[in-house]
C-alpha cells in the first residue's frame, strides 16, 4: 500500500492540475471548441486512453452529437447516436458511467466502432442536477489500463466540473449563433429588398440558405395554380431537370406548404418523400428543414434545406429560417406586386393609347357634327375633321360618303376626304346615282344599309373587288355605316395603303361608335327642340299641380276654420294641417291686451329634427313680426302677421327639418294665404263673442 501511495499522489496532482485547468479556461472562453477539446484531452491523460470523443446531449432531437474526436481509425467521422445505442447512449440512458471491456462481444455496440476493432470504452455521463449535458468517451485498441476507484474519482470530478462549464460554453454559443443568425437575416434581408425581379430573389434566397445553415442542398418551390409545387430555385445538387421537377401536396415538401415549418430527422426515409427516394442514400443528406412561404394568409410555396443525415436541425435553425422564409415571402411577393404593377402601367399605357386614338376619333367627329349642324357650310370644316381621324387612326385616307338622298345637288356630290403625304385620292363620286355601285362595289351597300360592316384586307375580299380596291391602293379597309335616326345617310371610310393592317375589334367598334356619333349629331338639334319642348310641358304640368295642391290646402284649411266659432281650436286644426304636409313644425301667437304674447296653436312632426338655425331664429324672427307686422322669410323659418280689425293680432310661424328643402316664396305666398283665413277666423269669432254678451 506504502508503495503505491506516491503514484496515488501523483494521480491526484494529475486530476487537480487537470480541474484547475479546466476551471481556468472556462473563466477565461467560453468557446465551446477550446472547452470540448481541453476536456476530452485532460480525460485522455487521465485514463491513458487510446482516443477521445465528446458528444453533446440534443433533447429536442433525442440523439447524441458528436463535436470533437480525436480518433485516427476508419470511418473517420463519429455518428449521432440514439440514447441506448453504444456505452455513451448507455451512460445518458442510466445516467451513469459505463466500462465495456470486450467491445466486440457487447450487446449495445454500433457497427462503426466495430469496423474500427475497439477493444473497450469507458464512457461517463455530464450531467448538471441530474440533466444530460453531454457524454465523455475514452477509447482503447489495446488492453484497458487497469484504474483503481480513485481513478473513477478523479474522472468523475472532471466530468463533474465540465458538465456546468460546457452548459455555459453551450448557451453562450447558442446567444452569440443567434446574434450571428439576426445579423445575417438583416442582411439577406436587405439584399432580397434591394433585388425586385422574382427570379434575383429566388436565387439569392437559396444561396444564402445554403450559407446559413451550412445546407449543401436549397431549393425553394412554388405553388401553382394547378395545386402542384415547381422548383423555381436551387443550390446544390443541381441538374438540368431540377427546374422542371414538379411535387403534390401530398409530397414532404407540399405538407410543409400547408404549415409553418418541418424538421425531419432522415427526409429521405419518410413515406410522404416522393420524388427521389435513393437520393438520401446516394447524396448522404437526411436532415430535412422546410419552412412556407406565407404571406397575407395565402400560402406562396415552400424554403427548404438538407443536411447529412441525424445532423437534425436545432430550434434556432428552425425559427432562423421561419424568419428567412417571410422575408422571402414578402420579397416575393414585392417582386410580383412591382411586375403586376409593371405589366398594368404597360396594359394602362396601351389602353391610354387606344383611348387617346379613339377620344381623337370621337372628338373630330363631334366636331363634324358640330358644324353641319350649325351652318350651311359646314364642308369647308371638314378638311380638318378628316385629318384628325386619319392622325387618330393612322391610316393613309378617311372619307366620308353621302347617299344619293342625301345630296342635293351635284356640287354636293363630291367626296369629302382627307389623304395622308403622297397617298392619291379615291375615284371621285359619280354625278348620280350609288357611290358604291358606281365603283362596283354594290354588294357593300346592301351590308351597310342592313347596319353591318364592311372590313378586311386586300386579300380577304372577292376577286372582283380586290380589282377596286388595288386601284386605288388599299391593302386594307374599315367601312361603317352613318344612321341618322333609323334611316341611312351614308358611311365613313378608312383605307390603309401601306399594310394589311389586321383590325382589332375593339378599334372597328370605335369606328362604329364615331360614326353613330356623327349620325346622331344630325338628329340633335331636332331631338334638343322636342327636348326643350317636353321640359315646358312638364313644367307646367308640375306648376299647375301645384297650384291644385294650394289651392286644395286653402280649401281645406278654410273648412277647418269655418268649422267652429272658438278661433284658438280653428287655430290648433290649421297648425295640424300645415305639419301634415307645408311644414315640419308650426306655432300661432297671439298678442294680449297687456301686450303679452300667448302661443294658442302648436303642432310638430313626430321624429322630425329640425335645423339649428331655425330653432334660433323662430322667436326672434316671431317678435319682428308681431312689432312691424310686416311678412319675414328664412330657408328654414317663415313668419307672417295674424292681421284682423283691431290691427296685428298674432304671428303664424312655420319651420322646416333637415330633411325638407328650404322655404321659398311659393310657400311664403301660401302661408300669407293662410294668415289672411285665420285674421278673419279670429275677427269672426270675436264678433260672435261680442254679440252674446
């Protein structure tokens, strides 16, 4: 025992050199890459293993991630494992350190440690209050160094010191990778912003997907109208039918459309991957990352990336690219909004155009109209009026073609026409007879005076006609038809002698509408004088129903004061009768012997709500007329003197509501009417009075 005690000593210097070491460091950086190392170094020295490996416990992944090995033997590169598999998935499974001795032999051993022909391995639990941090592995390829209980000790406390230093290693990372990721979501962000064009934004989007989570694989799908999603953007793995791969919603990657975000383990392997199934096997990626494009509630497509696979994406990753994924979105939809935008001001440029042309087109023949309605010599007009629509409709003549009726004489026969520069003009009219017919072109006559129109190129008419119209020179025409009213005055045409001009229906119709235009300039002035003549009728016809209203409420009104002898009932009736259609409210004061004023009659309009300015103008304006007996009128009040035998007796007032036009003179007249009945009410009554006493 005395023997052993100086290398005990020694081994204890070893594990406190060790602790204070790593204590050092811990206080000193927390990288976590520095601590991990010191860490699996300092345990390989205590244990004289043959290799190292630390893994990190993921909980939201359930899986131990290797982060350093300094192990030389094939495969190079440690595998996640599950909790379970292997010593280390043994240890976080019971939370306690686990020795194999005879590796080849163990039940929980893993193919790849196998291949590398591990004779044993210790692996011992960092735990922090009895929660995995993390799993410490020592190696050995040839016998196990025989380690007494204070060797397990001393590995003990250095797993127990590492455990709360990596932690804090851990979460210093995970806030420094989180500060890393906001500023690079700031910068794609600001580089998607400054690129407009959907396609740019496409591209940058996986790009720096790629970069961000170190993905060799990026791809972002849009949804169709079809209801299937297209490739619209790759990194990685590319090749000429990337672009045209199409997916169902039924697929990974259209389940993700439908959500906000999915984080798979091993893609590949999943029943709804549908495209590629060996392609995980082939490439090595797995680890599946999707995120939707939302925005405004509608679903764009998806963002996604790959990584080889158990390399599952973190919690952060996943809102990480949450956050990418709606700053794609939007960018996307920006760059949609701005081309829509783009293709409405061109569609808007060329509907301006094509209503710049036809306000020309509508605007000369307006003109036309104009003076062959005004004067007689509205021919000299013309000339001008037929360059605006040739300028309008750039064609190379415009005509225009009384009918035979329609000319009186044979210096009116003659065409009115305007030619573009070095255009020759039309055949000139015959002195009698059909136009059209004279240049054997008969059977356009009968198609115009049905109201149809005639339009094509040189090549679409029959042979006989395109003989006419070679001669002259046109390639392409539009005839349309002039109705004044319903009978037939003649047509409006348009040659066109440089191209077959194909002609838009759209434009063929505005030529109809300019020349209906022109017909219906010919009937205006008739149509204004029958116009103005129905205007007279119907105003008197409402003049006179008015008057039969007055005079039929002065009837009534006279019934109701002829109806008893006791004026302050009369008085009460005739207020009810004016509310009941004259007015909105109405009062009658009367002025005492003293010289006091008493309201004898009031009626108002249930629910009427009357203007503000009558209510403060009523009992002013009232007053005025009881003192001066002279009629006063307001748009909302109107008062009138009760003027009877003894002089001015009362005041008959009326008020309108907001919703009752404004008092005129009419109704001023009227209620003078009124006032007038009701003195003689009031005299009559005080007569009677007088005679039973």
């Amino acid at each position: 025992m005395n023997g052993n005690r100086p290398d005990l000593r020694e081994g204890q210097a070893r594990t406190l050199r060790a602790l204070d070491q790593l204590s050092t460091s811990a206080g000193r950086s927390l990288d976590p890459a520095e601590l991990v190392k010191l860490v699996a170094e300092q345990a390989g020295e205590l244990l004289h293993g043959d290799a190292v490996a630390l893994y990190l416990w993921d909980e939201a992944a359930g899986q131990l991630n290797p982060v350093f090995s300094n192990d030389p033997r094939q495969p190079l590169d440690d595998q996640p494992l599950r909790a379970g598999e292997g010593a280390a998935g043994q240890a976080i499974l019971r939370r306690q350190s686990v020795v194999v001795d005879e590796y080849d032999g163990y039940e929980h051993a893993v193919a790849w440690a196998l291949a590398r022909k591990l004779k044993s391995v210790e692996a011992v639990p960092l735990l922090l209050r009895d929660r995995p941090i993390g799993v410490l592995v020592v190696r050995f390829y040839s016998a196990r160094p025989e380690h007494g209980p204070e060797d397990e000790r001393m590995l003990a406390l250095l797993a127990a010191q590492a455990a709360p230093a990596l932690e804090a290693a851990r979460l210093y990372a995970a806030t420094t990778l989180q500060r890393e990721h906001e500023r690079a979501l700031r910068e794609v962000t600001q580089a998607l912003a400054e690129n407009l064009a959907e396609r740019q934004v496409l591209d940058l989007a996986v790009y720096y997907s790629s970069q961000l989570f170190r993905s060799p694989y990026a791809r972002i799908w849009l949804l169709e109208p079809d209801g299937q999603l297209t490739c619209a953007a790759a990194e990685g793995y590319v090749h000429e039918e990337t672009l045209n791969r199409r997916l169902s919603m039924h697929s990974t990657s259209g389940h993700v459309a439908q959500q906000q975000v999915v984080n798979l383990a091993n893609a590949p392997a999943e029943m709804s991957w549908t495209f590629n199934r060996e392609f995980g096997e082939r490439t090595g990626l797995g680890a599946y990352l999707g995120a939707g494009l939302w925005r405004a509630g509608e679903s764009l497509g998806v963002l996604e990336v790959m990584r080889q696979a158990g390399n599952r994406f973190s919690d952060v990753e996943e809102q990480l690219l949450v956050s990418l994924a709606n700053a794609v979105a939007v960018a996307v939809s920006n760059a949609r909004t701005r081309a829509a935008v783009e293709r409405l001001a061109r569609e808007a440029e060329q509907r301006a155009d094509a209503l710049r042309r036809r306000d020309a087109i509508l605007e000369a023949v307006a003109f036309a109209a104009e003076k062959l309605l005004s004067t007689p010599e509205w021919e000299q007009s013309i000339d001008a009026v037929l360059r605006q629509l040739g300028a309008a409709t750039g064609v190379s003549r415009v005509y225009i073609v009384p009918s035979g009726a329609n000319r009186s004489g044979a210096g009116e026969a003659s065409p009115h026409e305007w030619t573009a520069s070095g255009v020759a003009s039309r055949a000139d009219l015959p002195a009698s007879g059909s136009y059209l017919e004279g240049l054997g072109l008969g059977r356009w006559e009968a198609i115009l005076k049905a109201g149809g129109i005639v339009e094509g190129t040189l090549g679409s008419f029959p042979s006989d006609e395109q003989v006419t119209l070679a001669a002259q020179g046109v390639w392409s025409v539009v005839v349309v038809p002039i109705f004044a009213g319903s009978a037939s005055w003649g047509f409006m045409g348009f040659d066109d002698c440089a191209e077959e001009r194909i002609w838009p229906p759209s434009a063929v119709e505005v030529l109809k509408t300019a020349a209906g235009t022109l017909g219906a300039a010919i009937l205006r002035r008739r149509a204004e004088a029958e116009r103005l003549e129905l205007v007279r009728e119907q105003s008197a016809r409402v003049e006179a129903e008015a008057a039969q209203r007055r005079l039929g409420f002065l009837a009534e009104a006279s019934q109701i004061l002829a109806a008893s002898l006791d004026y302050e009932t009369s008085l009460q009736g005739v207020a009810d009768l004016i509310v009941s259609g004259m007015a909105d409210s109405c009062f009658v004061d009367i002025r005492e012997p003293d010289g006091s004023t008493r309201r004898i009659a009031s009626s108002s309009r249930g629910g009427a709500i009357l203007h503000v300015s009558s209510e403060s103008v009523a009992e002013p304006l009232t007053a005025t007329v009881m003192r001066i007996g002279q009629p006063r009128l307001e748009p909302s009040v109107l008062a009138v003197p009760l003027v009877t035998q003894a002089g001015i007796t009362g005041v008959l007032t009326w008020l309108a509501s907001r919703d009752r036009p404004f008092f005129g003179v009419q109704e001023l007249e009227l209620a003078q009417h009124v006032a007038r009945r009701c003195a003689l009410a009031i005299d009559n009554s005080r007569l009677y009075r007088e005679a039973r006493t």
